[in-house]
C-alpha cells in the first residue's frame, strides 16, 4: 500500500531551511470553500540503518535542501460544524548530499565512509486529507478535532563520490567513484493516520493558529538499490509513532489581504525493519529478520501572501 505514490493530490513541506512561499487564496463567495496555492523552498532528511542484532553496523543519511516545492490547499466547510481539509505537495531539485558510514566494530569510529556531494532528489510528494469539527468558538477563539490520512514519499540517487575504506588497515584505501556512476538510490515512503487538534485565535486584524497531529506509520518502508551490486533492499518497517507540529501568525493588511508566517514540525521516529534482499540480475531472494531501520525529519518555515475574493 505505501507505494502509492498521490500524485493527484500533489498540488503541501520540509530540515532546518526556510520556505519562501507566495501563496495565492481564492475563497468562494459564501466563505465555504477556500483554495491556496503557494510555490516555496524546502529541506528534508531521512536516516536509513544496517543492523546486526542490536548493534548499527551501517548508516546512510540522505538529504536536500534548497528544494522547490509547489503546494496547495483545499478547505471545505461542511454543515454543523464540520468542516474538509485537503493539502498536497512536490518538490522538484535542490541541493542533495549523502553520507554513508559502516563500522566493523560497532560502538567503535567508523571502519569505512563515503560522501556523495551529487545526491539528486527523484522525487518528493506529500499529501494528506482530514475530516473534523468545530467544537468550540467563543470571543475569536475556535477549538477543532480531526482525523486524516497523511502521505509522503520521498526518493534519491546519489553519483559519484569519494571514498575512505579499511581494506588491509584502518581507514588505508582512500579514492573516488566516476562521477558519471549511479552508486545508489533510496525511497521513504510513508503511510499516516492520524488524529488532530486545531486551534486559531482572531484578535483584530491578526489571526494566531496551531494544529497538533499524533498518528501511527503503518505499511511503511523503504527500497535502496545498489546499481553496482545488482542489489535491491526492501525494507519492510514496523509500526512507529509520528508527530506534526504547525503554527502560523496572519495579519489582515486589507480587507481581501494578509500577510502570514508560519512553520511546521514533521517527525516519523526511528523504526527497525524486516529487509528482503533480491538480485536484481537473477532474481534470488535473501531475508534479513530485523535486519534494518529507518526515520524522517522535516520543518518548514513560511512567509506569503493570502488574498481572498
């Protein structure tokens, strides 16, 4: 199920760098539905592992910064309160890196590393719908409860590099990989329901809003290929807790306009994983019990421009 990729909903991001936006609002006549649209910048982060038992004999940390994304959002106000959220994301280039150590002795420095300053970002979507209620509003303040479905699946392929590994001593063979070689790829992909708390306050011509989503990744994984090796690792991940954080401050500068700021937290906790191994040339299989793991980290930082019509 996690391989789907929502590349129909894809019209909402996110490590530590901050997104641009110019956001575009079109609101129906009678306030009930709201459409925006904003182009910003993004960062994501993923950790992939190797583990042998309990120790981490492997890591490999993929991430892009500097990442276009073009969002969207659609909100739907339903009868008695209720209210439709709709928001999607995708993210197009930016500046990929990727680290890849091993340890021969775990708990030890690292045995082996090599770094890929070519990691190139395949693809990055991210979508997700909630239904919920109004249950609270009183002196500007409202109070809702939703559940939803989230989805994000990000992928990369790292060329080229350099290299410093432990043949016959400590760290001795040092040397770099043609720049014109795929080494490998990696896809996240994950799955969330979820349940949210929403809550905004209006106090003149500022509005101050924040949502809370805890949920559960279910069906989630990943799949790296080793292009050299003929390798394919499906990494079939346990159930693991997620939680995303948003905020924003909006200012109505005029009647039909407002300036905003906001930010968002994005977390999928670390989770090991049951991992096939195929031979992408002969098609043998080998399965790894516990043999992997995985987690994901995005934030998001926006400032933009809502117009209502």
């Amino acid at each position: 199920m996690w391989r789907i990729t929502f590349a129909a909903l894809a019209l909402s991001a996110c490590t530590t760098l901050p997104v641009l936006a110019d956001d575009i609002r079109i609101q129906s006549i009678d306030g009930t539905i709201t459409f925006s649209g904003s182009y910003g910048l993004a960062s994501i982060k993923a950790n992939e592992y190797v583990y042998e038992r309990k120790a981490k004999v492997s890591q490999l940390i993929w991430e892009s910064r500097y990442v276009n994304t073009f969002n969207g959002a659609l909100h739907v106000e339903l009868p008695k309160q209720w209210y439709l959220d709709a928001r999607g994301s995708i993210g197009l280039g930016g500046d990929g890196h990727m680290a890849d150590f091993d340890w021969l002795q775990p708990g030890k420095s690292w045995s082996d590393r090599s770094l890929h300053p070519d990691t190139r970002l395949n693809h990055y979507y991210v979508a997700s719908l909630e239904i919920g209620r109004e249950l609270l509003a009183y002196d500007g303040t409202e109070i809702g409860l939703g559940a939803g479905f989230k989805y994000t699946d990000v992928k990369w392929s790292a060329w080229g590099g350099s290299y410093v590994y432990s043949e016959n001593g400590f760290r001795d063979s040092r040397g770099e990989f043609d720049p014109s070689e795929k080494g490998i790829s990696y896809r996240q992909a994950w799955p969330v329901p979820y349940l949210g708390a929403n809550l905004s306050h209006h106090e003149g011509d500022w509005t101050f809003a924040s949502s809370l989503q805890a949920g559960l990744a279910i069906n989630s994984g990943g799949i790296d290929d080793h292009w050299v090796r003929n390798l394919r690792f499906h990494d079939y991940f346990e159930t693991t807790p997620t939680v995303s954080l948003s905020g924003s401050i909006e200012y109505a500068a005029w009647d039909n306009a407002a300036f905003f700021v906001s930010g968002s937290f994005d977390k999928m906790f670390r989770v090991r994983a049951d991992t096939k191994m195929v031979d992408t040339v002969t098609g043998d299989k080998q399965w790894f019990r516990d043999g992997a793991g995985g987690d994901y980290l995005s934030t998001t930082v926006s400032l933009g421009l809502k117009g209502r019509f």
